[in-house]
C-alpha cells in the first residue's frame, strides 16, 4: 500500500477518492520522471512509462475520465495524449487554476469529483482545491504534506499507475478492470 498523508490516512484517502469523476495528471515528475533530454535540434525528449497508460486506460474503461494539465509546451505530451485517448489536454498552463476552472465548468464537474496528482509547488493551487489529491514520494514536503496520497513508485515509473489502481480499488471497479484483460 502506499504511504498517505497523515491528515487523513488511509481511509480518509479512499474517502476522497471515491467520487472521483475526472483525474487530471501534471506531467513533469509525475508521467515522467522529471528529466529532460535536448535534441541537438533542441527538442526536448520525454520517456513515459507503459504501465501508467495502461493505468489511465483503466481509469477511463472504468468511467473517470482523464485530464493533463501541464505548465511546459510538448509536441511529446500531445503524442502521448493522444496515443491513450486524453482528450483534455492544457500545455502551457501557467496559471494552472485557470485551466482546471475552465475544465471543471466545461464538463459540469464539481471540486469533489475532481483528483489531481502534481510533484512541485507550482501544483499546489490545484492540490488543495481538488476533491483528491496525489503526489510523488520526491515531492517537496510541502506538497506531500497537502496530499491525501502519496505514491511509493516514482514519477514516471508507476506512480500514475499506483494511483489510477487506488482510485478503482476506491471506486469498487479494480477488479472489473483487472478482469477486463483475462478475458
């Protein structure tokens, strides 16, 4: 099981997410293990992991729907997106509070049905405004301290799938997924 914050403990974790409709991931440290690799034509190379796909095609299979909402610009974040059917996608999003506002009104969603996973502080508006919040084992303490769960994987190498597993086993619907592929 993975370690949680103190304030609300295991329980409290699932608590939070159970209704949780829509799942919006940063992308930097935390679908990606937070290292830049330059092109010599200065593209910046970005390595995902497969298990966290499969992670958010479960989510999706199991009706919660999947968003990023990242700060930096990537032709790799859009491949990637599209490549496992996220169709919210906010690049470039500095005010991060801006694009999940418009995201949650978009879709008719309230704060509570609402999970984000962010390793950094620029992720702590959306942190502490989300119904359930997740973060990475490498995260400051303060962004740790403001989670509900904290993911032992590191970014990039299964935390997403860690916390898309704990939302389905909240939700009642891991098994069904895990299911879903002995057929």
């Amino acid at each position: 099981m993975a370690a949680t914050s103190e304030r609300d403990g295991i329980d409290g974790a699932l608590q939070r997410a159970r209704p949780v409709k829509l799942m919006i991931f940063d992308v930097d440290g935390v679908m990606t293990d937070g290292t830049l690799y330059y092109s010599e034509r200065g593209e910046a190379l970005k390595a995902f992991n497969i298990m966290d796909g499969l992670g958010i095609k479960m989510l999706g299979q199991c009706g919660v729907g999947v968003a990023l909402i990242t700060a930096r610009k990537s032709r790799a974040v859009e491949l990637r997106a599209a490549n496992l059917g996220i169709a919210h996608l906010y690049q470039g999003a500095e005010d991060k509070r801006a694009a999940y506002a418009a995201l949650l009104a978009q879709l008719g969603l309230g704060t509570e049905q609402s999970g984000y996973m962010g390793d950094d502080l620029i992720d702590l508006p959306l942190l502490t405004r989300c119904g359930f919040a997740a973060t990475v084992a490498a995260a400051p303490e303060a962004v740790r301290q403001r989670a509900h769960y904290v993911a032992r994987a590191p970014g990039g190498h299964g935390a997403v799938r860690e916390v898309c597993e704990f939302i389905l086993r909240a939700q009642g619907a891991l098994e069904r997924a895990i299911e879903a592929h002995l057929q």
